[in-house]
C-alpha cells in the first residue's frame, strides 16, 4: 500500500520551491500525493495561483479558503483561526501518512497545530533558520517542535533543529529545495520572457520583491517608498516588480506599487505573480535582484547575480559574497545598488559560493520519505 504524502502551499513562493518535491512524490510508485493549498492561491487578490498548481498537472485534494481583507495583525491571527477550522476537515478526511510543509509562514503553522493534535507526522523543510527581523523566526521554530521529521538546507542549521531537542537520526541536510530548478527547470531566453510579460526587456532590468517587515522596528510603507526613491536614480534600468505576500502591512505596499507602475508604463511592469518558471528566468537576465525576500540569499546567488538585501526582514541568514546588506532608507539602498552593479561586483558574484547545497534536495526527501517511519510521537534529544 503507498504511503499518503500530503503538501501543504498557502503562497506562490512556497509551491515553486516544492514543485519538484511534488513531481518526485508523484511520479514515486511507493508513495502517493495530495495536496492541500489555501491561502494566498485562492485570492483573486494575488493572482489565484492555485490554477498554475492545476496547469502543471497535479490535482488539488483541497481548498482551505482563510484569508480576510485585512491584514492587521488581528486579521491574520482570524485568519488562522479560519485555517485551522479548514484544515481540520481536509486532514480528516484525506489521512495522510505524512504532512509536508516549508518555511514559516502564519498558514503552515495553522495546519501543522491541526497535524499535531490529530497525530499526523510532520515533515518540516527549512527548519533551523534564523530571520530576526520577522515573527515568521519563532513560527518556524514553532514549526520545527511540532514536527517529525526535518529536512534543512545547511549544516548550522542542522545543528540548530538538533540543539532544538531533535533527535539527529530525523534531521537530514539535503539542501534548499529551490534550487532543484537550477538543475532542472527549463529558463525562458530574454525573448520569451519579454513576450510572456508583455513588457520589453531589451534594457537592463532589476527584480524587485519587497515584503513587510511583521517585528522589527521598519515601518514597510516608509522602507518601500524609500526603495522606490533609489529605484528613481537607475532610470537606464527598467524594474520588474512583483507583489508583497500577505503579512501584515502588506496590502498597504500594493497601491504604492501599482501607482509606481502607473507613472511609467514602459520602464515599470509590476506583477502579481510570476510563476516560478518566469521568476527563475527573471533572475537569471537580472542585472540584479533587489528587496528582502528569502529567495534572495538562497536560490539567487546560484545564479551569479547580485542581490540587495534591504532592512532587518533576512537578519540572521546564511548569505553568499553576492549578497549586500542595505538599511531600508534610499540612500544606502542607493548605495548598495551602485555597488552591485560594478564590474568588480560582479566578478565577486561570478565566483561566489551558495552555502545552500547543489540542487538534489527533492529526491533525497522521496528517499527518506519511502523508507524512513514516521511517527507523530518523540523524545526530547538532549545534547551530551
């Protein structure tokens, strides 16, 4: 009988780094996918991506719809609170072996409470990190205790989940899961990508994802103005501009990009979603890619293209040589700009090396997955 693997993706981000995790489990004759997606995907406000889950052929086994309008902090704790009422349903009736979930996200952690007190194992992806600049550091953390079996993307990280109370036999250094595309997703040529964005990329272009800061002291509407203000003093680079996620402050960053755009049509496209195909694409033409999303230290430097790292939001990451740390005001972002793109710099990010692994992680989590029993009880490891 197959094992009844369910992943969980409640953003576009998330489900392009487990696309490949996905196909393996499904193209496994030992283990059997499901899928539950909720979230971000199912909002007309960010794109509904669940249809791209549909469109690359895997089949939906459930819709949790638990997003409000708001984005306040009370608004996302409500909307875990919906989360949870949803989740319960669909883990009850779908019974899975194992729950999969990435990251730290306010969604995975509505699901894996659901996880944990209906005893299904948990499998964490990218557990042991540290990013102190948001509440999603004690999220993952959150995460990492509740979960079974644990899948990270470096060594300290795997001493950390370890130092954590988990037992090193369950913690497996298999690498960051995004980069599997490096190794085998196809890239669209300037062209195609240019013709899919409707946009001309005959100039140089920077990508650009700015997302809210939830905990420290960096107010997302003044930090993504201040962006704005230092993407204005590159006007021989056209800027590509996706949206923010959907954590606190976030919808206040949407009409300030959309106007952005506005006043500059044919030097600013800003996009809801780009698909991971086309983000991947979109960083491999980039002259540089600017912001403070995770993808930015991780599957980025892969690449050999500059990133700017802005604010606290990524504090605390492992981070190759072609990451710049920028504070979140114009003139340093400004500055870290200038500097990335430098012939210097760029040499420095042609030789730069990804402390995240090589690009086998999806097949080295099937592995373990087929073979290893989970269980949704454990010891506490204590370190001798």
């Amino acid at each position: 009988m197959k094992r009844r693997i369910c992943v969980f993706t409640g953003t576009r981000a998330e489900y392009g780094l487990l696309y490949w995790l996905m196909k393996d489990i499904q193209a496994s004759a030992e283990l059997e996918l499901q899928v539950i997606v909720s979230g971000m995907h199912l909002s007309p406000e960010f794109g509904e991506t669940w249809k791209t889950i549909e469109n690359d052929g895997f089949t939906i086994d459930a819709k949790v719809e638990m997003l409000l309008s708001s984005d306040s902090d009370v608004g996302v704790v409500k909307s875990m609170g919906l989360g949870v009422l949803g989740f319960a349903d669909a883990l009850d009736r779908l019974r899975p072996d194992a729950l999969v979930v990435l990251g730290d996200r306010f969604e995975a952690l509505a699901i894996v409470q659901c996880a944990l007190v209906m005893k299904i194992p948990v499998a964490h992806l990218h557990g042991g990190e540290i990013t102190e600049g948001a509440y999603d550091d004690a999220i993952r953390h959150a995460i990492t205790k509740m979960s079974y079996l644990h899948f990270v993307a470096a060594e300290p990280y795997r001493h950390r989940v370890i130092q954590m109370g988990e037992s090193a036999d369950r913690v497996f250094n298999v690498g960051a899961i995004g980069l599997d595309h490096l190794m085998r997703s196809p890239r669209m040529t300037r062209h195609e990508l240019s013709q899919s964005l409707a946009f001309d990329l005959s100039a140089p272009y920077l990508l650009v994802t700015y997302h809210p800061v939830t905990l420290a002291e960096e107010d997302p509407v003044q930090s993504f103005k201040a962006l704005l203000a230092a993407l204005d003093r590159f006007p021989e680079h056209k800027v590509i501009l996706t949206y923010p996620n959907a954590d606190n402050g976030g919808r206040a960053i949407i009409p300030l990009l959309e106007d952005y755009a506005r006043q500059a049509p044919a030097r600013i496209k800003a996009i809801p979603s780009l698909g991971f195909k086309r983000y991947l694409s979109a960083v491999a033409l980039a002259d540089a890619v600017v912001g403070n999303s995770s993808s930015g230290i991780i599957e980025v430097p892969a690449f050999g293209v500059p990133t700017i790292n802005i604010g606290a939001r990524q504090e605390g990451r492992l981070a190759a040589e072609s990451v710049l740390n920028s504070k979140a005001d114009a003139l340093s972002i400004e500055a870290a700009l200038r500097h990335a793109l430098s012939t210097d710099f760029a040499a420095v990010c042609k030789r730069a090396v990804n402390p995240y692994g090589a690009g086998n992680a999806a097949s080295s989590i099937v592995d373990v997955l087929k073979r290893f029993e989970a269980r949704h009880n454990k010891p506490f490891h204590d370190l001798s």
